[in-house]
C-alpha cells in the first residue's frame, strides 16, 4: 500500500512544482511584455526627434512681410456698373497698411469704347483699397481715341470712375494742343475738363 503512495505523492509534487515554475515564467513575461512594449516606444520617440532635428529647418515668414504679386491684373467695376482694367510690372502690399498697395509701372485701361480704350500709364501707382482711390505718379501718359497728354499726377476713384489730376498738363486732342494746371476725365472719357490758365492752339482740320 505504502509503495503505491509514494509514486502517487511524488507525480503530485512533479507536477506542482511544474506549475510553479510555469506561474514564475507567466508573471516574468508579464513583466518583461510591458517593459518590451515601453522600450519600442522609447526607440521610436527617439527617431522622431532625431528626424525632427536633423531636418533642415524653414525659414519662418517674418511678422509683417510684405506680399509682392508680378505682373498683376485686377478687373473691377465703379458703382454704375463701368469696367476699367488695372495691371502693373508689380504690385507689392503695405505691411504696415494692409489697405495700401504698391505699384509699379502700372497701366489703367478706362473701357469708354471697346474699340477706343483711354490708357493711363504712370512710373509708380499707390492704391488705396478702403479709400477707393489709385495715385499714379511720374510721368503720367494719357492716351485714347483722339487725346494724348502728358502730366505729373492723376488720382482715379475707382467708385466713381473720375480721373483727376491737379498738376500741370500738356498734350493734344482734336482740336489742336492744350495746356492747363489741372484736368478731369469723366464718363469713362466723354467729358474732359480743364482748368487753371488753360491755353489752346487750335489747329483746323483741312477738309478732304
């Protein structure tokens, strides 16, 4: 009876300790999974930060930089409904006055007539959004239909669509050459006014 025991008692004990050893295995894996998983995590962190800083860095746009567009082309309207067409070789917006942009060598293209077009051109333009109103300074051409002049400033208001200038102006139209001290184009060109010691020369047309 006794011999039989034993091979019986000694079975249990193999088998209880077998399953010690595998709750040991069971609680190291527990503990060694959660420490694996930490350390995958802290390797790619750090390649992140490794791509992150090896990275060339980009210059970052400074506060108040100035937008510049080249060769723009603005298509607009005065409140009764004419057309004028604006470009320029550049125009580049005021950091400090977000409504103020800056022209140069801008064209303004004032549509009376689809066929005859009156073309102002200047060396530099200043345009103010809010204001409604464009300067055109240096060497200011006006040129359309059967005029051509030449004067130191004009400022359009492009609500209105009036051209006007308060600098001596000179040029030719069809009736002979004029000069005056200051001018005004209205109705997109049918009406041009002069004023301030206007002087003319009329020259006759011959007839055919």
């Amino acid at each position: 009876m006794s011999e039989a025991v034993l091979p019986a008692a000694g079975r249990r004990t193999r088998e209880a300790s077998a399953l010690r050893r595998r709750s040991r295995r069971v609680r190291g894996l527990r503990r060694l999974l959660p420490a694996l998983v930490g350390l995958i995590f802290l390797v790619l962190a750090g390649y992140l930060l490794r791509a992150v800083f090896a990275a060339p860095r980009a210059r970052p746009v400074e506060a108040g930089a100035s937008i510049q567009l080249v060769n723009p082309r603005f298509v607009g309207q005065d409140r009764k409904g004419r057309p004028f067409t604006l470009t320029a070789r550049t125009a580049t917006r005021d950091p400090k006055d977000y409504d103020r942009v800056l022209l140069d060598q801008p064209v303004l293209v004032l549509r009376r007539d689809p066929a005859e077009p009156i073309q102002v051109s200047s060396k530099t333009g200043d345009y103010n959004e809010s204001r409604h109103l464009l300067k055109l300074t240096g060497d200011v051409r006006l040129n359309g239909g059967d005029v051509s002049f030449l004067t130191g400033a004009s400022t359009f208001d492009t609500a209105l669509g009036e051209l006007v200038g308060d600098g001596a102006i000179q040029g030719v139209g069809s009736l002979g050459e004029i000069n005056a001290k200051s001018y005004g184009v209205y109705d997109k060109g049918d009406r041009l006014v002069f004023g301030g010691g206007v002087s003319t020369r009329l020259e006759p047309r011959s007839e055919p």
